[in-house]
C-alpha cells in the first residue's frame, strides 16, 4: 500500500513532530487517497469514506503531534491500522444506528403511530423515550443535522446550504452527534438491563 523508505517515514515524522505544518500537508496529500480508496472500498459510500478519511487523517496527526508513535519507521502501518479501526467503528456505529435511520425523527421526539399491540406500543415507547433522551444531549444545530440527515437524507454538501455552513463543519458535529447519541443509547439501554436483573 505504502511505498517510502522507512527512514523518509521516520523523518517526517520528526518534523511533524517539532511543528512543521508543510510536513502535516505532505502527510495528508500522500496518505489521503490511500486512505480514501480504503475506506470506500469498505463502505461504498463516497461521502463516509471522505468523513473517516478525515478522522483518519486528524487522528493520526495528533498522535504525531504528541510523539505517540513509537516506531516512526512504522508510520504507514500505523495509518492503515488507524484506518482499519475507524472504517470498522463506523460500520459498527451503522448498525446500531440502523433504527434511527428508518425512524422518522420527527415520530422520536414527537408522538408515534399507535400500535394494536399492546407489548409492541411499550416497546415503541420505551425506544422512543431513549432516542428522545440521547437526542437532548446535543446541541440545537446538531440535533438539526441529525435530522436532515437521517429523516431526510441530505448529504453535508446539502445541509451545509441550508444551514449556511462548511461542509466541513457538518461531518464534523454529525460525526460527533452520533458519537454522542450511540453512546447514550447504550448507556440506557444498559441501565435498564441492569434494572431488570
């Protein structure tokens, strides 16, 4: 995947090390679309594979900034294990967030469809009643991309347009807010298995 020799990895590392910002920028247009076709060829999904290209790229970088690799020579395979591990977060964050996505938000915060089931409808509210929980940890313009995200299916080109923000900025706070949401919800959901031991 990775072709330098060891030792230009080791070098760049020093100077990223002591602060060298076109060293980072060297870093990131090489490791970019390595890092890129990976990720897609993970996910197939162009926009989530630029999002962990990010994370991948800002993670990594901080590591280096703070001297936290310790075999310099070895920056390739770490950058493609850091890759691995964040492809692998995301695909595990999907499926558990795979009932948000097919849950209307609007129905999560608001009052859902009546059920004939009894069991069912306790079930429907009790989920609810953790996704409304998790959703008010975040801030308004969060909540907000969370929901013309997964009720409408914008991308964040598009919601950056209509929120009159970067891009950027939203795979930032999305990344964040499902952090924070998959976190809360199994938080409860572990609570209340505890209760009912």
């Amino acid at each position: 995947m990775f072709w330098q020799e060891p030792e230009e990895w080791r070098k760049l590392t020093q100077r990223i090390l002591a602060g060298d910002q076109g060293s980072e920028d060297e870093f990131a247009r090489y490791f970019y679309p390595h890092i890129l076709a990976m990720a897609a060829g993970r996910l197939r999904d162009q926009e989530a594979a630029r999002e962990i290209t990010h994370e991948v790229l800002l993670g990594v970088l901080q590591a280096l900034r703070e001297g936290r690799l310790r075999e310099p020579v070895k920056l390739p395979v770490f950058v493609a294990g850091t890759a691995r591990n964040l492809i692998n977060q995301h695909i595990r964050r999907q499926i558990r967030l795979r009932h948000l996505k097919t849950l209307d938000l609007n129905e999560a915060v608001g009052s859902g469809r009546p059920s004939s089931e009894p069991e069912t409808k306790i079930e429907d509210e009790e989920r609810k009643s953790i996704v409304r929980s998790a959703l008010q940890m975040l801030k308004p313009v969060e909540q907000r991309i969370l929901f013309l995200t997964l009720a409408k299916g914008l991308n964040p080109r598009e919601i950056a347009l209509k929120m009159d923000m970067k891009p950027e900025d939203i795979r930032n706070r999305k990344s964040r807010a499902l952090k924070i949401v998959q976190r809360e919800i199994e938080k409860k959901i572990r609570k209340e298995r505890q209760g009912h031991l």
